[in-house]
C-alpha cells in the first residue's frame, strides 16, 4: 500500500500561497522528480519523519551537513548550552577563535579565516578579496560547478541550475556576466589557451575541489599532475589567484578535505567552507593565505561584514561537529560509502540499469549512464527519467534519495549496517522500476 501524504500535501499547497514554488531553495520543490516533497518533522540518526508519519533513511543529510547524523547527542547538547548563555552577541566570542583554529590546524593552505553564514557568502567573499588582490576583473569558472547563488558564478552553473536545466539566472547584469568566462571542467588546454590570451584580465580562477554538483567528478591527473594543482600553477603563472571551493568537500571528502586527497605539491590561494563547518546551522567560512585576508576591512580596503557572523550557537554546532570527526568517523563514513555504492552498483547491475558510480573520497554519486562522466555536458546526457523512476521506487520503499540526479548522495556516520540493511532492501524494486522505461 503507498503510504498517504495528505499532512504533506496539505502543507505542500499552503506553502505554495505565500512562498514562490512553496519552498525556499528549488531543489526541494521536486520539480524535477515531481510530486509533494515529504514536510519533514524531525530526524534522528540517519533516520527522517515526515507530516504523515513515514519514516525514510536519509541520503541527504540537508545536503551534507549532517555528517555525524541528525539530532547527533553531542552537537544537539552543545547548541543547547550555548543558547542557555546568549543567542547573538554581534562581538567576539570564544567560539569564534575555536573553530578557525579547528581548520587553520587541518588545513595547511589557510592561514586565516573568516566566518560568514553561507557558502553563498564564503565564495562571494573570496572573489572580492581575489579582485582586490589582483586589481582585475574576470573570473574564470567550469560548467557544472555550482558556488552558491553569487551572480558572477551561477553561469551553467550545478546543483539546481542544473536540475532544472538554466543556462544561469535571469537578473544578471551584462556587465557582470561579461567579467565571468566559464570552459569545460577538466580541460586543460582550454584554461591554457585562456590564460594566454586573456590572462592579464583574469583575479581567479574559482573551482569546485572535486566537483559534486553536477554529480560527483574525479579530478583528472594527467601525467602525475592532478588538476587542481594543474589550475594552481597555471592561475599563479599568469598573476591571477586560485579559489579552491570546499563548500562541500570540506571535512567529508577526508579530514583536511578534498585538499587532504591530492593537496601535496601546490596550495590554493583563497578557500572556501560551509555545510560541515556549521555541523547544521547556517555558517560558511572563507580563508587563505594570511597576506590576501589581511586585505580585508577593518585592516584592509575590502569590506565584508555580517551582523550574526561567528554566531555562537553556529560555532558550538561545528565545533562539537569536529569534535566527532576524527579518524575512526572518517573510517566509519569510509566503509558506509563503499557498502552502499557496492549494493547500488549490485542492483543496477542486476536490473540492467547503465549507470557509473563516481568518488571523490567517502562521497560519491550515481549517473545513469553507462560512460564515466568527465564534464558537465556528460553529466547532462544522464538518463534523467530513469532517475525518477528509481527515485520514486526508494522513496516508496523508505529511502529518501536527493531529488536530482546531478547531486552527491551523503552517508553519515550514522548510517550503521542496520541502516544501510534497510536502503538494501528497497534497492532491487527499485532498480527493475528505474529499467521498466
Ligand atoms: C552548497 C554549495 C555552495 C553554496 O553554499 P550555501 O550555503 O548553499 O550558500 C557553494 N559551493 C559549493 C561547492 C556548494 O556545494
């Protein structure tokens, strides 16, 4: 019997009166997949409920965050404490200090790093620092990488531009589009040519550490060269700086990050954080080497600001985050990825579904297409209604999946044997639902 979602739909057209599409990020709308996203209520573990009762394993973690899981004791309890002493103080606070000593410690590139409240805000911030440091204009970017709503970035653009197949964002100015110039990830003659031609115009080039807004990419080596370190020497060749965005990597990919995998050898010049660091509340974070954030205000000329930056409950939540990410959660994290990819790639296989399953560390995400997928364009040429039909199939059996299939699935380090049991179990109906096209 399919379970019913009246409390959800009920919800679902309320919010569509007095909220654009009802929701307020697009991805959650379902447009994509199609019909009421489940209203949720709460969540424990690895585990949601939704208005009408169903409970579902989460693969979505609020799209990484929820790394320990939800409602994990020790960051719940931690939030707790810091509320009881204060919400907001809009002036320093220990917690600050805490955690940009947290990640200064595992990440070597950042020297100094500042709070904001978004990833948004983080690669925002950082291409402003990155224009005052060079004193030019353009920004260079790859198709598919996704850095938050910034206007300068979200020309094709992933995550739910992608979804809903924009070529970027109406409201745009000329003049901003103009100073952003985006090639095919991975390419590296095109980022050679580039830079030969225009590199004297170019602050940054700006990337995803490995991309998983377009699904999940391997950063290709090539002769022993990865391509981030590929994109660092050729950024510094020309005068212009690298931003290295570890907005969804950052602390999941390793301990240290994507930057932990295949750092060795180069350094990018700015970074940027979110999801993770706020361990589930609204926190981004943008650092770097010391010389380039000390451009900023009130020392520097750069201004950047935030009345709840450095929030104390936000620190608390990440602090106690990090406080549970050490070796043994990224080797629990680490075994939960593989499992599940080995149980997704049984029952596809066994279904006769194409798909490829790709990493960057413990994340990884599903394609269905037979071809590995090196680019944006190979991402688009998915089976997008295959997808659906496995989306549904999970969802029906328990299993609550990114309602996309150009988004990473998250495991967390709840997601116990007896967990990944239960997505086992809905996987077969819905890999013969995904190949009955
Ligand atoms: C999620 C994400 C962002 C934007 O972060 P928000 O907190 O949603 O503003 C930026 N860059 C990457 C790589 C992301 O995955």
């Amino acid at each position: 019997m399919t379970p019913s979602h009246t409390r959800s739909d009920a919800l679902f057209a309320r919010a569509r009166q007095v909220t654009p599409s009802g929701v307020n990020s697009p991805v959650r709308a379902f447009g994509s997949v199609g019909g009421t996203p489940p209203f949720l209520t709460g969540a424990s573990g690895a585990l949601l409920h939704d208005a009408d009762g169903i409970e579902y394993v989460d693969l979505v973690g609020s799209w990484g965050p929820m790394i320990l899981g939800h409602a994990h004791p020790p960051v719940v309890e931690a939030v707790r404490e810091a509320a009881g002493h204060g919400l907001s103080f809009g002036a320093p606070q220990p917690g600050e200090v805490s955690l940009a000593e947290e990640v200064v410690d595992r990440i070597g590139p950042v020297e100094q790093l500042r709070l904001v409240n978004s990833g948004t805000e983080a690669t925002m911030s950082a291409l402003r620092v990155a224009r005052a440091a060079t004193g030019r204009d353009v920004v260079v970017k790859f198709a598919g990488c996704y850095h938050g709503h910034v206007d300068a970035l979200l020309a094709e653009a992933g995550s739910g531009v992608a979804t809903f197949a924009m070529p970027g964002s109406a409201g745009v100015t000329a003049a901003t589009a103009r100073d952003t110039v985006v090639l095919p990830y991975g390419d590296r003659e095109a980022v050679t040519a580039l830079l030969a031609e225009r590199g004297g115009e170019i602050a940054a080039i700006i990337t995803e550490a490995a991309p998983a807004n377009m699904g999940v990419i391997t950063p290709p080596e090539e002769d022993g060269i990865g391509f981030n370190r590929f994109l660092a020497e050729s950024a510094h060749a020309a005068g212009a700086l690298l931003i290295s965005d570890e907005v969804l990597t950052g602390f999941r990919a390793s301990r240290a990050g994507h930057y932990g995998i295949d750092g060795a050898g180069w350094a990018p010049d700015l970074m940027t954080f979110g999801k993770v660091i706020g361990g589930g509340l609204p926190v981004g974070a943008f650092g770097g080497r010391a010389d380039l954030m000390g451009l900023l205000a009130p020392a520097g000329p750069v201004y950047q600001a935030g009345t709840l930056s450095g929030n104390p409950l936000a620190t608390a939540a990440g602090l106690a985050t990090f406080a549970g990410l050490d070796e043994a959660a990224y080797a629990t994290l680490g075994s939960a990825s593989t499992a599940l990819q080995q149980m997704v790639a049984e029952a596809l296989t066994t279904a006769g579904v194409p798909h490829v399953i790709q990493t960057a560390g413990t994340l990884f995400s599903v394609f269905f297409r037979s071809e590995p997928v090196r680019t944006y364009q190979d991402a688009k040429a998915q089976d997008t209604a295959a997808f659906t039909r496995f989306f549904h199939a999970m969802a029906e059996g328990g299993v609550y999946l990114p309602p996309s299939a150009f988004e990473a699935w998250f495991v967390s380090t709840a997601h116990t044997p007896e967990v990944l049991d239960r997505i086992a179990a809905a996987l077969p109906g819905a890999a013969r639902a995904a190949a009955q096209g």
